[in-house]
C-alpha cells in the first residue's frame, strides 16, 4: 500500500484533530507537522484530549499513527559551536522530543545543521556531542530522521559520507535513521534518474533500513546547484517519471512519503498532486 502524505499545519484552535483533517481533505494517509512554528521557540500545551480524538480520527480512516512525521524546527543547528547557541539548540531539541512523545509518535525529521565556518569535520564533531547529550538524557523512543541536505552555504548531511559519520559517532544508534529529499539529493548531485545506483550506494555507505521517511519534491534547479529549491511534482527538472519510479520503488515501499512542494498561488497543492501520484502509482 502506498504511503503517502503531506506536510499540514498545526494550528492553536484545531491542534492535532486539524492537522489529520487537512491530511484526509487531501486524499492522504500520512503527514508531517511541526509541534509549533518553525521559526520560534513558541510552543502550545499539547492538549491530550485533542490529541485522543485526533488518534480516533486517525484510525477510522486509515492513517497509522506510526507512519505519522514530525519536523523538529529549523532554528535548532546542532553544528554551531557557539557555546550559548549550542545549548539552546540542545535544549530545544530534547523538548521537541519530548512533545513528540507526549503526541505519542516515533519519528522526528531534523535538519543536522550548518558549521557556519568552523568546518565540516568540527560541525559534525559537534553534531555527535550534541545528538550524545539530548539522547542520553531523553527517555522516550522517538527516534531522530537525519535529512539528507542540498549543501547549501555550510549545511552539513550533503553527501552520505557525512550522515554516516554523524551516525558513527552516536552511542544510541537505535534512536538514530534517515530522511532522504529528492530535491535535496538531486540540488547536493545525486543523480535520481539512477536512482537504483543511488539507493545501492546509500544501502552501502549507510545501510537501507535506516531510511524511515522519504521527502517527495521536485527541484527548480539543476542536478549539483546547492540550492535548494522545491517545485511541484512534475514540474522540475527531477520530473515525474523519476519521481514515481523513487515513489514506487519496492525496498523502500513501507517507508512514508511526504511532500513539502510550494504552494500555487497560496493554494495548496497536495489533493492534486497526491490525485496525480495515486493514479500512476503500481501500489
């Protein structure tokens, strides 16, 4: 069965029970969400009632709650080693996981972070010590998705080599997967129209289980720009034939597929394009 949904909003009046709802006017059977927004330390109290009825909402229309992702927010940056940035983005993340936990899902998708000049191989030192101190205090079993990135500016999680070197350093390795874009593969140079070398190469240098979400996005730009640009299924220069071979490819067809595409002149895109994939799709 095919897995697929959308990034919906979390909104303070509707909380989980409207983001479900804009999954299923969608035609979805997942989604993604942010506990709060992205851009701010602003958080909600989770409402535990809502969340129940939310879950009741879930299961009479078929969407698994373990198939459910949640995005940490992109003010965390686990690679600046700026000791008070550090330690907010430490402490931040540890309370998105518990948020996670307390709504009672496994996966939250996290950016690895941006060395901001100190250097790959210092960013992902501090990515290791950061990702060591938030798991060895945390007591849940939400488990954090690595995102493959674009490299744009000094993003760190480029290229495979530097996820599994994160990975490697990690002591609680069972807390730790992978979320791979195809915008962001394609923008960092990987070539998706060889998607199955692609994939057998991450098989190698990371391992395929480890893939637990798969962020389905098309790319304004050309393969190898490090820029970073999504466009709407179809429309890019990934194309929807490559996209739906990624969509529908068999070892990764239990893994979750989001799209995070651009909204069309404030419109949201999602019923349509899930529409689209849903009729091309062999699932």
């Amino acid at each position: 069965m095919l897995i697929i949904g959308s990034h919906v909003g979390y909104k303070k009046d509707t909380f989980l029970v409207g983001s479900v709802e804009e999954a299923l006017s969608y035609g979805a059977n997942t989604f993604m969400f942010y506990t709060g927004a992205p851009q701010n330390t602003i958080r909600s109290k989770i409402d535990l009632d809502n969340v129940k009825a939310a879950y009741k909402l879930m299961e009479d229309n078929g969407i698994d709650k373990n198939n459910v992702i949640v995005h940490a927010p992109y003010i965390i940056n686990l690679a600046n080693g700026d000791e008070n940035k550090f330690n907010f983005s430490c402490n931040f993340l540890s309370e998105e996981l518990k948020r996670v936990d307390t709504f009672g899902f496994k996966y939250l998708v996290l950016h690895p972070g941006s060395h901001v000049g100190c250097g790959v191989d210092v960013g992902i030192s501090n990515i290791i010590k950061a990702l060591n101190l938030v798991l060895d205090k945390d007591n849940s079993n939400v488990m954090i998705l690595l995102e493959t990135m674009a490299g744009k500016g000094s993003e760190i999680g480029k290229c495979f080599e530097e996820i599994k070197s994160i990975i490697d350093g990690v002591s609680k390795k069972d807390r730790i997967g992978v979320c791979i874009d195809t915008c962001h593969l394609n923008d960092a140079g990987y070539d998706l129209n060889n998607f199955n070398g692609v994939l057998e190469s991450f098989d190698k240098i990371i391992g395929i289980e480890n893939i637990k979400c798969i962020h389905i996005n098309d790319s304004k730009n050309k393969i190898d720009s490090h820029k970073d640009r999504h466009e709407n299924i179809g429309k890019g220069t990934i194309g929807l034939d490559t996209l739906m071979k990624i969509i529908d490819c068999d070892k990764l067809k239990d893994v979750p597929k989001i799209l995070e595409t651009p909204y069309i002149e404030g419109i949201s895109p999602y019923k349509e394009e899930i529409s689209l994939i849903r009729s091309l799709s062999k699932q």
